[in-house]
C-alpha cells in the first residue's frame, strides 16, 4: 500500500520522543532508511511497527530496504545495485519451506534465514523474489 493511501488510526498520537528521533534521521531526500528505522525501535525498545506507524502519520517515507524491495532510487529492486551471488545450498529451499504453500514469505523470516546462512538480507530478498516467493509482513508495516 501507498503512503499517500495510508490513513492513521482514528486518535493516534505520534509519540513526541519518538517523532524527534525520527526527525534527527531524515535524510535529504527527505526518507528515513529502513536500518534506521528498525534502529530507532531497537534504541527505544518499541515495536518496529509502532515507528512504522509513526513515519506514516508524518507522511515520511521509507527508503533502502534491508530486503530490497523498495526505496532504491533508479532501480526497481535493490539487489539490482549489487551483483548477484551463488545460492547457498539448502537455502532456496529453506526459504520455500518458510513460505509454505502460499509462497508467502514474511521479512521476519528471511532475516532469520539471512542470519543462519550468513548472508546480506539484501541477498536473502533477492534469492526469495527469484525463487517466486512473495515477501510479506513488513516489521515496520510497509507493506
């Protein structure tokens, strides 16, 4: 879903910590990247979804996400700015059993996956775009 189709929570209140903290990461472009916004709940031991949340009410958009799927100015995904790398045997795999039958894959699981087979999220994100899986459930609720 579009920013611009979002619509905050009927009385929701944008936390004024955390809304200053997302202001000291606004990036030129006016963006905040997805690692900082997941940085931004870690330091304030909060959900990323609640930020999420809170960049949507503020109408800021998220950039460079750690998975690729969005935010890479010029490119449709951003694994097309690095180059492609071997899949690790028993990777594919594991991330179509994740998926299950609905190959649906939520970004959770490919971080975790990321993590065990020592590989960049970005890499994890394509691998699962090329194997025909649908990635889903954003932590930041991006999508």
């Amino acid at each position: 879903m579009a920013l611009k189709d979002k619509k905050p929570e009927p009385g929701f209140i944008p936390d004024k910590a955390l809304v200053a903290e997302i202001r000291g990461e606004i990036a030129a472009d006016g963006t905040v990247s997805c690692a900082a916004a997941v940085g931004l709940a870690e330091k304030m031991k909060i959900r990323p979804q609640d930020v999420g949340r809170t960049l949507d009410a503020l109408a800021v958009h998220l950039s460079r996400c750690q998975i690729g799927t969005f935010g890479y100015p010029g490119h449709a995904k951003g694994w097309s700015t690095v180059p492609a790398e071997p899949v690790l045997e028993g990777l594919a795999e594991a991330m179509r059993a994740a998926a299950g039958a609905e190959k649906k894959i939520g970004c959770r699981a490919l971080w975790e996956l990321a993590e065990r087979f020592r590989i960049p999220r970005m890499e994890a994100g394509r691998i699962a775009d090329r194997a025909g899986l649908k990635i889903v459930s954003c932590q930041l609720g991006a999508f």
